[in-house]
C-alpha cells in the first residue's frame, strides 16, 4: 500500500509539470517493479490507467501537500532524472539559470522552505532562450503547489512579476508562453494584466504580426483584462502599419463602446487612416467622439478633418481648420505643419485617388484638382501665406483627371 502512494504520488507531480525534460523522466522514476506490483493487484486493477493510478482513496487521503515530494527518496530521484534526462535541451540552457532552477527546487522539494525571492527575480532576468523560459514555467507551476500546499498562500503572483515574465518571454521569443501570463486561471499563479498584454502586443507592433494582435486581443476580452488607452495606442499603430482598416474599425468601436479615453495619438492615427482611405463617413464618426474628449485639434486630427471638407467639396471648410492650425501651432512644429501641408497638396490626393474603386475615382479626381487650389486661395484671402508647391499638383494633373 505505501508503494502504491508513493508511486500515485510522484505520478501527480511529474504528470502536473510542463518540463519535458521532467515528463520524458516519468518511466524511469517509476521502476517496472513499482508497476508490476500495483498493476497485478486485485485490489487496484480497476484504477490503473497508463501509469497513473486513480482511486476514491487515493482523492480522500491524498491533499495538496503530496503534490510536493515528501520523501527525501523521491526528490533525489526526480533531481538525478532532470541532471541525466536532460539530453539535447540542458545543452542550450544558460548555466546561470540552470544554478537558479536547482536552489529554488531544492528549497521546495528538500528542504521544504519558501525560497529568497530574489531567487525567482534573478531566474527571469537570466532567461536568455526557450529552454530557459520552459524551465522558468516549471517552476513557477512548482512554486505555485508549495505556496498553495505548505504557506496556505492562495493569491497568485503579483502583476510586477509576471509583467516581467512577459517581457523575458518576449525576449527570448517564447510568445506562446507570455500569453499564458494572460490566462485567468493556470497552474502557473500568474496574475493576468493589461501590462503584460502591452508588452505582447509591442512585439506584434515590432513584427506586423496581424495575427498575434488578434489573438492577444481575444485573450484580452476572455479574461476580462481591462483596456487602456495606451492598448487603443499600440492596436492602432499595428493596423495603421499593416493598412488593415477594417481591423482597426473594429478595435475602435470596442474601445469606444468599453468607454476607454481615447488619447490624441490614438485620434489622430485613427482619423489619418481614413483621410488616407477617402471613408468620410467614419471620418466624421471619429470627429464626434474626438470633439468630445479632446477639445482642441493636433496637426494630425486638424488635417484629416480638412482632407475631409476637401472630399466632401468644401476648400473653405478645409482653408479655415488649416488657418486655425495655423494660429495655435508652436513654433516648434511649424515645420512639421509646413510640411505635412505639402504632403496634403502633392501627395495625399494620388493615394487618396489610387484607394477608390474605378467609377469613383475620376469623379473625386475632379472635386479635388479644383478644390485644392481653391483652399490655397481661401487661405491667401485669411491673410495666410503659406510656402506651399502648387506645382507638385498642376505637374500631375494627367494622372489625376
């Protein structure tokens, strides 16, 4: 009978951990004698599956402090399969956090004590590949069983911690095990944040990744992260980069509708992608929500907007945001502004143009060849004068008639 809970005991541990290394161990841990004795008993024949035993006993007499080894048997052996199973993988794991890993599973197995949390901090840090962050996983599941199991700690790890699990996962590019950090419930005791979703969705934004976007945001929306307006930021740069208009629609509206405080970066990234795309309608729509919380105008917003009053056949709509603009910009961006208004006259109406389906794009190719000039007029008549090429677009009069 001892046997038979020694062996169901160390099978719990292993079958919990995420170490390959650990798992591979399984049948070498669990000698073919262990097997046989339990296997030919009448008594537990019904309960054995697979190397691991099942039983009404077994869940009545065994609690959560058998997820940790007892014995100081067991323990030799579990270290001793790790240090000899370790083949190919511990070859690429770095010495310093290989020398963490061990302390840190010595504390919990051996000694049965809580571990310096400097500890577990200088093992995050270490990481430096994906056999590294597999290894910190496999201890943090263990860490978690003690805490739970000897400390009667229920609370999971706090945020500042597993935002730095986040970011050494994303160091090392092990992003399938930063996601983790954002699961509501896990083996792992990790805390989902809105932080460590940040720091995902930056290594989306580094890579144009469209997809891990999406499936950061989905995780985001299963585990009731609440969004901030620095995730509205990054989304939308990530759509604006990779021309996904529909996707950052879509974001939009979700942002909006969590009632998140959109910041003016956001704004004016939102209202440029659609000047660019010629979409008044949803240009206008943003407009509204902006004019709402942001009262005054950026370069960025100012100047979609008269993009806007351009489409819809309005040069003096336009010429009066652009004198607005031109009042309440600093110094300090005056040559930004100045040239951002040459983009506008030579530059915005080609692509503008080129994103328009055929029968439309010769009618707005007309609207926008009379009306820019018309602008500039407008604005010479404010008493603005503007250093601005006109010959960029007269020069290109051909390709946009």
């Amino acid at each position: 009978m001892q046997g038979v809970l020694k062996a169901h005991q160390l099978a719990r541990v292993l079958r919990r951990s995420s170490s390959p290394i650990l798992l591979y161990s399984v049948s070498r841990v669990l000698s073919p004698c262990i097997l046989e004795d339990i296997q030919s008993s009448s008594q537990w024949r019904g309960y054995f599956n697979s190397g691991t035993i099942y039983g009404n006993y077994m869940k009545k007499e065994c609690n959560l402090q058998r997820n940790v080894c007892r014995c100081q048997k067991c323990s030799v052996m579990l270290r001793a399969s790790f240090s000899t199973e370790a083949g190919t993988a511990e070859n690429s794991v770095t010495e310093s956090v290989k020398e963490l890993y061990d302390k840190i599973l010595k504390s919990v197995v051996d000694q049965r004590s809580a571990p310096p949390n400097a500890w577990l901090w200088s093992l995050i840090q270490s990481c430096a590949n994906r056999e590294d962050a597999n290894l910190l996983f496999d201890i943090l599941q263990r860490l978690r069983i003690f805490r739970l199991s000897n400390l009667r700690i229920h609370e999971n790890f706090n945020c500042a911690l597993c935002q730095e699990i986040t970011k050494a996962c994303v160091r090392v590019g092990a992003v399938d095990l930063g996601k983790k950090v954002l699961w509501k419930h896990s083996v792992y005791g990790l805390t989902p944040n809105i932080g460590s979703a940040h720091h995902l969705l930056l290594f989306a934004k580094q890579h144009n990744d469209v997809k891990l976007l999406v499936e950061i945001m989905n995780l985001v929306k299963k585990n009731d992260l609440i969004l901030q307006p620095g995730t509205a930021d990054i989304v939308f740069s990530i759509c604006s980069q990779t021309d996904n208009w529909d996707l950052i629609c879509k974001y939009g509206k979700r942002f909006v509708k969590a009632g998140v405080k959109l910041r003016k970066t956001s704004f004016d990234t939102w209202m440029e992608f659609a000047s660019k795309i010629g979409d008044v309608d949803a240009l206008w729509k943003i407009e509204k929500i902006r004019s709402e919380i942001v009262k005054e105008h950026t370069l960025g917003s100012g100047l979609s907007c008269a993009k806007g009053f351009l489409i819809d056949h309005k040069p003096e709509d336009a010429a009066a945001v652009i004198h607005l603009l031109n009042q309440t910009v600093p110094d300090s961006r005056r040559q930004k502004f100045m040239a951002e208004l040459q983009k506008l006259v030579a530059d915005w109406p080609l692509e503008v143009i080129k994103r328009q389906k055929d029968e439309r794009r010769k009618e707005l190719a007309a609207t926008l060849q009379h009306d820019i000039p018309a602008m500039l007029s407008a604005l010479s008549n404010m008493g603005l004068k503007l250093d601005v090429n006109v010959e960029d677009l007269t020069r290109r009069e051909g390709i946009l008639s």
